[in-house]
C-alpha cells in the first residue's frame, strides 16, 4: 500500500527532531509494521555544515566526497552548491553604523526603567532621534523588546541591488550574443573595451558574467547559455589539474635540443601538436602555432603513427615555408613516424618531456577550449574536415588576453608580414 507520510531522514530520532527539519516525502510500509525511508528524504543543512561544505568545495573536492564527510545525503550537499551555482555566497556583515544587541538590551532595559529617551540616548552615545526611531520601528515603549527587534533589524537590512546586467538590456543582448559564439566571459569583458571605447555602460567584468549566468536567481542571462562555455559545468568549481601523458618513441629529438628560438616566442612558425580524443577510439590532431595561438584541426581516421604523419603532413604543407619551422609534441606513440612527417614538411619534430605536458602548454590551453566543441566521451570521427575547419575559424576569430585581445588570424597575418 502506497500512501503520504512523514519521514525523518539522517540519523537518530532526537537528533533530527533537534534540527527542527522535517521532509514529506512518497514511502512504503515496511513488511514489519514500520515506514520505509525514501532515499529521497532530506534534512536542511546547518549552518556549521554549509560553512565546511563551502571549505570542501574551495579544496576541490567532490560532491560525494563532502556528502560522506558530513554524513548527509548527495543531495543535500548539491542543493546547497545549485542554490548560488557552486559559487560561495558572500557573508553579510552589520554596519558599524546600526545599533548592536547590546545596544538594544540597554534600550530594554531603560525602557524597562522608564528611563527618559534622552537619559538613554546619552549613555549609549547615540542621538536621541536614532533611539526614539528605534523604539517606534519595534513596538512603542509597551512591546520593544531586544531580541526581536535586532532579528527584524536584521532581516529589514537586507537590500538586494539589481544585477549590472538585469538593467542593461544592451549589454545584456550583446553579452548573450558573444555567449552564443562559444566566447569566454573574459574575452567578452576584455572586447567591451575594445569594440565600445566610449561608451563606460558598455563594461561588465567577467566575474559578473559568471554569476549572472550561474546565479539564476539575478534572472538577466538565460540557464541555457550555460551551454556556450567550455565546461558547460551546471556549477562553478576549483579548476583541477589534469593527468599527463607519457610514450616511448625511437630516435626522438628532446625538446631541450629545441633552437632557442622557439622559447621566447619571436619568430612565428614553431607549432604544438597533439591528438584530441573522443570515444570509440576517435580522435583529431591539433596543431597550435606558438607566438600568434593559430589554430590548425585535422581529421585523422585512427592513432596509427604513419596515417598521423600523412594527415599532418598533407595539411601543413599547406602553410608559407616561414610558418614550417618545428612542431613540438607529446609522448604519444602517434608521432612515431616523425621521420617521415620531416621528410615531407621539412619540419623538425621535438618532444616533451615525460610527465609534462605543460611544456605544450599552448596546445594545452587549446586543447581544453575545443572541448567547448568536442566534448569528453562524444565520438569524433563523424566530423567531417570542412567542419574542424569552421571551428578552427572560430577560434582564431576569438580575442586572446595573451595577445592584448587580438585575434589569432589577425596576429598570425601581422607575424608573417614582419618576416617578408
């Protein structure tokens, strides 16, 4: 038999009914007699709770990792992170300015007294308009008492402040736009400046774009345009490290014996590679231009190293011999036929240490943008060239905070018109 009932969730009966929480929730009868408990029950964090669910939060930990810490359900945790979109909120703090509930007891007490406002106001240093629209604000002399008057107080001051972008629709359709084309709210921020020089209401920063679109509540970007950024996480979290990668390939050059030219960056045509990989053994090579950030995709039908070096080859041959210098790859064995993409581009293959991938890091910061487009587990093989080459167009059409947010097409061009 099915019915409504009352269920205490999470712990010893006196413990619960402590907390004052109390969830109706659908459950069965237990074939004892008793009620079954729905894995659905919940009880209300407390506050000492929320303060180590944010602490958790901030080291990076997961969701059911904070939930078995604290003995509560995953549910619990994540309605507390969802409610402000895992971004913490802020604590509020009372002015110096307003009377404190030491305060207030004294102004009880006076009253209590009949104590004259002035007598009162005197030997709390305050003025005695500010104690007189005190007593009026909570009762009159017959019903001020301390303790409900500083709780209402309390929750009076509260003045929740329009959100930038609630107020201003052009800024507002303008970010969304931007949103729409995969841009960062970084890059949104830092383009405001560059396409509306003169227009100050034209400035939002990124931070704020963040928590309009994480904080639903401010009701100014639409939830959906979660799905524009690269994570497409429902929830702000702590960025996290990712794992390397390592390989063992015969005559490989160390990317210690690189020219030093490729370090600092001054001379275009030194790239970065690597595969990206989807499911179902899928994967596209990427390939980075190190000074001007130029994206390059190309389809390869498997990770076998000489279809690799083909595709590489056939699509890089395509450049200008000044941007054809060295390409600099991971240890995965894809690049074992780095010979014969030599001998077909005249570039020189260097690769990385083991257990470093920072020192692509170019390739990997673009790596992780692609995802935006490519997401973890989706198969890749169904993307036709012509596509990989509209979402490398997109990307080199994105301002970059590494180059004074220009675009990489237009800092590739000037790169190859100072070496002619």
């Amino acid at each position: 038999m099915r019915f409504r009932c009352v269920v205490i969730a999470y712990g010893p009966l006196e413990t619960v009914c402590a907390q004052g929480v109390i969830s109706i929730r659908r459950c069965n009868t237990d074939p004892n007699g008793g009620v079954a408990m729905s894995k659905r029950a919940w009880t209300k964090l407390l506050a000492s709770e929320r303060a180590e669910v944010w602490a958790r939060w901030r080291r990076g930990e997961q969701i059911a990792d904070i939930a078995r810490a604290l003995q509560r359900a995953d549910h619990s945790v994540a309605r507390e992170l969802d409610y402000t979109g895992g971004i913490e909120p802020r604590k509020r703090r009372r002015s110096k300015r307003v009377l404190s509930i030491g305060e207030r007891e004294e102004i009880s007490r006076g009253l209590s007294a009949e104590q004259s406002i002035r007598a009162i106001a005197q030997r709390l240093g305050r003025a005695p308009s500010s104690v007189s629209r005190e007593i009026r604000r909570h009762g009159g002399r017959a019903w001020y008492r301390a303790l409900r008057a500083d709780a209402r107080a309390w929750n009076r001051a509260r003045r929740p402040k329009r959100c930038l972008l609630s107020t201003n629709a052009g800024l507002r359709d303008q970010v969304a736009q931007w949103l729409s084309l995969k841009w960062s709210p970084q890059q949104i921020s830092r383009a405001l400046v560059v396409r509306y020089p003169h227009d100050e209401s034209m400035r939002v920063s990124h931070e704020t774009i963040y928590r309009t679109l994480f904080i639903q509540a401010r009701g100014a970007l639409k939830k959906e345009l979660i799905a524009y950024l690269r994570t497409q996480r429902p929830r702000r979290r702590p960025h996290q490290a990712e794992g390397p990668k390592g390989g063992c390939i015969r005559g490989e050059l160390s990317i210690s014996q690189r020219p030093a030219e490729v370090a600092d960056r001054a001379v275009p045509g030194h790239w970065e590679g690597d595969l990206l990989c989807g499911s179902a053994n899928s994967q596209i090579a990427t390939l980075v231009e190190r000074r001007t950030r130029f994206v390059m995709l190309v389809k390869v039908r498997d990770k076998n190293s000489v279809n690799v070096a083909r595709a590489l080859a056939r699509h890089v041959r395509r450049l200008p011999k000044e941007l054809r210098r060295t390409l600099t790859w991971d240890r995965g064995l894809e690049m074992a036929a780095h010979a014969q993409f030599t001998l077909a581009t005249d570039m020189q293959v260097y690769f990385c240490d083991p257990y470093s991938p920072w020192q692509r890091g170019s390739n990997e910061n673009t790596n992780g943008l692609l995802r935006q487009y490519f997401p973890k587990g989706k198969d890749l093989s169904g993307h036709s060239q012509p596509y990989l080459d509209k979402v490398a167009s997109e990307m080199n059409g994105r301002p970059r905070q590494t180059l004074g947010w220009h675009c990489p097409a237009e800092a590739l061009d000037a790169a190859v018109a100072s070496t002619r």
